[in-house]
C-alpha cells in the first residue's frame, strides 16, 4: 500500500497496513534543527526522511500587499501595523464600519489576478506519484472577519449588527470560492486532499457559543467543503482547541476528516472522539505538542502512539497535534513519534 492509497483509505476509514501520517508544516525556526538532525538539506527531503504520507502544496499567491493567500487582505493600509505584530485584536479597517456602505471603500482583492494556475499545476507536478498530495487551502473565511473589524468588534457585531458582519463573511468566502476554483481547475485529477479551516477553539471551550457558529461559520464551511467535493477531493477542516461541541456540524457539513485532535484541550479525548464520532468522521492529530512532544519521555511518546493505533486502526491521520511543530521540541522526540506510527507492528 502506497501513501496516497494509505492516506484516502484512512480517511474512508477502511483497513490499511499502518496510520498514515503528516509531519504538519514545522515553524521556520524549527526546522533548522530537524535538517540537521535527520541529515538533509530543504523540507522535501525532511518530509521523505520522516517518511511522511503526504505531498503538501500552496497555493502561489502574490500580490502588492501580500505573498501568500492567507495573508491576501490588507485590513491595515501600508505601514499602518508593523506585519510582523498584527493579530486578530488589532482594529482593521471596518473597526468604525456601522452599515454596509462603510465598507464600501475596500479594495477587495481579485484571486484571478494573483493566482498563475501554471504555477498552481507546476507545484502539484512535483510530487511523487506514490504521495497524497494535500493543498493547504486554508480559506480562513472567520479569521479574516475578525481581522476586518477587530476581534471584539466582530464579535459584538456578531450579535448586535449580524447584516455588515454577515456581508464581509460573504465578501470573503466568495473570495476563497474564486481562489479555490482557480487552484481546482489547474491541478484536476491530481490533487487528493485539501485543508481548509478557522480556529474558534481556546483551551477550554469555543470561542463564541455553538448557536452562533452555527449561524456565522458552518453555512461558509458548507459551501467550501461542497466545492472541493466537487472536484472529488477530500477535506481536512482544521480548527485549532476544543471544538467538541461543534463537531457534529462540521460532520453535517460534509467534512472528511477533522483537524486537529488537541490532545490537552477540553473535549477531545481521541477515546470519547472515537466513541461519539468515529462512524462519521476521520480525524488527524492526537500526539500532544503541548507537553508530550515537548518533554518526553520516549518511552511515553511511544506509549501515546500505541495507544492510538489500538483506538483507531483506521480513521486516524497521527500527526502532532498542531501543523506548526515549534523549536521547543526535540527532533529525536519527533522521529520517535514516526518510527513508533509507522511501524509494522503496534
């Protein structure tokens, strides 16, 4: 069984020789050390030395104001925030917006300038045959509302003016549809899966309550995950903390596999995951980054993987439990954590 045969039937949760597994993508300044350690030179050559089931590929984007598609909007103005301190909490530019036509001022980006589909289709012809290739889509359709108004804000207007909050949502996720489409259409027949996603989880529990997801994230979620179906790829939805309450949703929604299990936060026990969703849903993730990963013991690292082919003999992608593995883990726990997945005996 190859990797892409081993990543689609783990996702339909059928039988497979061994979990498939996805190193994630590894903080920039992490991966210095992983290179050193594993002997090798660029993130393919880490990825094939790790033995990685998949082939991930972004979308090339690049515009005046950004070089990459999660980052396509430009909610400051130039100069106004230094790029490297922006986070959710800093007001964007609809920070004051209080009806629909304050908004009407913003540039919104066209993908179809950005977007070069032979580039889309060069990078998907680098990977290997035998590898699941996986598009890191994102299409963070929350995370760029937020960003819009300003976390508070947008929560607020959540609540008290649904209308001009609802209207950039749409404004954004049809953006995500265009882009999407473009980097479907290029690469047709060769992409397997992609990974789309929004972090609405903390520790402890969701952000804003169930209901309100419901009504300002899953309708966008539907429509993404239905386009990729579309085009016969799977979905990956990512949503970084406890999400417990809202999986039943996102599985309504039609997504494949959920990521990631945050092994320390509320609710996602992968036994109780497995117990109330694993008849419907694959998952990806389960191996703490929090802890774990960070400190070891081996000998615990190993314990946690064998408890979790015993849990899942399908159904799992291991991974850590979040796709930027940080400079504070040891490469020697990293390649424990793959030797243990992907040996032939648990």
């Amino acid at each position: 069984m190859n990797s892409k045969e081993r990543v689609i039937r783990t996702i339909e949760r059928k039988p497979v020789d061994r979990p498939a597994v996805w190193l994630g993508m590894p903080d920039i300044e992490a991966r210095p050390a992983l290179f050193d350690y594993y002997g090798v030179e660029n993130f393919h050559e880490l990825k094939l030395a790790v033995g990685d089931d998949f082939y991930t590929v972004e979308v090339p984007y690049e515009s005046e104001t950004a070089s990459a598609i999660y980052a396509a909007f430009d909610w400051y103005g130039e100069g106004a925030v230094d790029a490297e301190h922006r986070t959710l909490t800093t007001p964007g530019c609809f920070a004051d917006a209080e009806e629909i036509e304050d908004t009407l001022f913003f540039d919104w980006p066209d993908p179809a300038r950005y977007i070069d589909p032979e580039e889309c289709r060069r990078r998907i012809e680098m990977a290997p045959q035998d590898k699941a290739t996986l598009g890191m889509l994102w299409s963070a359709h929350f995370q760029d509302a937020c960003a819009a108004f300003g976390m508070e804000t947008a929560f607020v207007n959540m609540m008290t003016n649904p209308e001009i909050y609802e209207y950039v949502d749409g404004k954004i996720v049809d953006f995500y549809l265009k882009a999407n489409e473009i980097f479907y259409e290029a690469t047709k027949g060769m992409l397997d899966v992609v990974l789309i996603g929004n972090d609405v989880g903390s520790q402890r529990g969701l952000m804003i309550s169930p209901d309100l997801i419901r009504k300002v994230l899953i309708p966008g979620v539907k429509k993404l995950v239905d386009q990729a179906h579309s085009y016969g790829v799977k979905v990956i939805y990512h949503s970084c903390g406890s999400i417990a309450e809202i999986i039943p949703d996102l599985i309504d929604a039609g997504v494949d596999a959920i990521h990631p299990i945050q092994a320390l936060a509320a609710g996602m026990n992968p036994h109780e995951l497995k117990e109330k969703h694993g008849s419907r849903v694959s998952f990806c993730g389960g191996v703490d980054v929090q802890d774990l990963l960070v400190n070891g013991p081996e000998a615990r690292i190993r314990d946690k993987i064998a408890e979790l082919r015993t849990l899942f003999p399908t159904g799992l992608i291991i991974s850590p439990s979040h796709e930027a593995i940080l400079p504070d883990i040891p490469p020697a726990n990293i390649k424990t954590m793959f030797d243990a997945a992907t040996s032939v005996e648990v």
